[in-house]
C-alpha cells in the first residue's frame, strides 16, 4: 500500500506531516457507459449504467438493495467503443446519498474475475480519459505517521548492530 503525504496539514511550527492511505490499486475514471450487473443469485438486474470505471471496479448507479459482498455477474461496453466485455464481481460499497457529495444512490463493484483479454481492452479503454474528482478527503493515515516518525534500528546511533 502506498501513501501520500499531505503537506497542506502539517502546521508551520511541525517538522512532519500526516501520511494519508493511498487505498486504490488503480485509478479511477470519470466514464459514463452502458453496462448491466445482475446479482448471482436470482438474477436481479442491479444497474445498467457506471458512474465511474477503474481496472479493478465500477460505480453502478444503483438504488437497488444488495448485501454488501454479494456476488455478481456483470456485462459492460467499454468506454469509446462498442465492444462489450464480461466479468464477475462482488458488491464492495453501497451509496445512500447521504454524505455531503454523494452522487445518490450507488454501487461499489469489485472485478474478481475477468478474462485477461477483456482486462486488457478495458485498461486499453480507459487511458486518457479523466480521473474521478474526489467525493470524500482520503482517511489518514496515523499508523504510518507514527511508524515514519519513529527512527529506524539502522539510523539510531543508540542501536549498535555489532
């Protein structure tokens, strides 16, 4: 896991600054394009639009009530194209609407399997296109603050590594 510093926190008078979670494996693209996710079970038809798209997963504009961690099935046309790909997913995130800045109400989907050709069109698909514009403040990161200002065995002078 990676992280960012924020150095707009860290007060004049402080020496540090507070490291915040990089928490996405990928970035995510602001792309509206057709889709249809279903739930494994029953087959409910969940969405048929993302709201955002990202090699790892989508935001479906959804209303529909899922458990949090419910498989799905999911077809989705690839941004500027018409090639449509298929994957399996899990529900990861339930949108209510009501934080400031929610988009309404939404699925988070997580991609579990996806063939590796369709992975590639899909990643293919979404460079250039523009990154999300940040709902929420990334969390902070306090156990990794800490951790980077504690000193390391190998640079204090205390420690000998005889």
């Amino acid at each position: 896991m990676g992280l960012d510093v924020d150095l707009d926190l860290a007060s004049v008078d402080a020496d540090f600054a507070i490291l915040r979670a990089a928490e996405r494996r990928s970035l995510r693209r602001a792309v509206r394009t057709e889709c249809e996710v279903v739930a494994e079970e029953g087959f409910r038809l969940l969405g048929t639009w993302t709201l955002d798209l990202s090699a790892d997963g989508l935001l479906l504009d959804s209303g529909a009530p899922v458990v949090i961690g419910e498989p799905v099935l999911l077809s989705l046309r690839v941004p500027r194209g018409t090639t449509w790909i298929d994957a399996e997913g899990r529900v990861a995130r339930a949108i209510v609407g009501q934080r400031l800045g929610d988009c309404g109400t939404a699925l988070g989907i997580r991609f579990e399997r996806m063939d590796g050709i369709d992975r590639a069109i899909l990643e293919a698909s979404l460079l250039g296109l523009p990154p999300t514009f940040p709902r929420r403040h990334m969390r902070m990161d306090y156990a990794a603050t800490v951790g980077a200002l504690l000193p390391t065995p190998w640079s204090d002078p205390r420690r000998s590594s005889v």
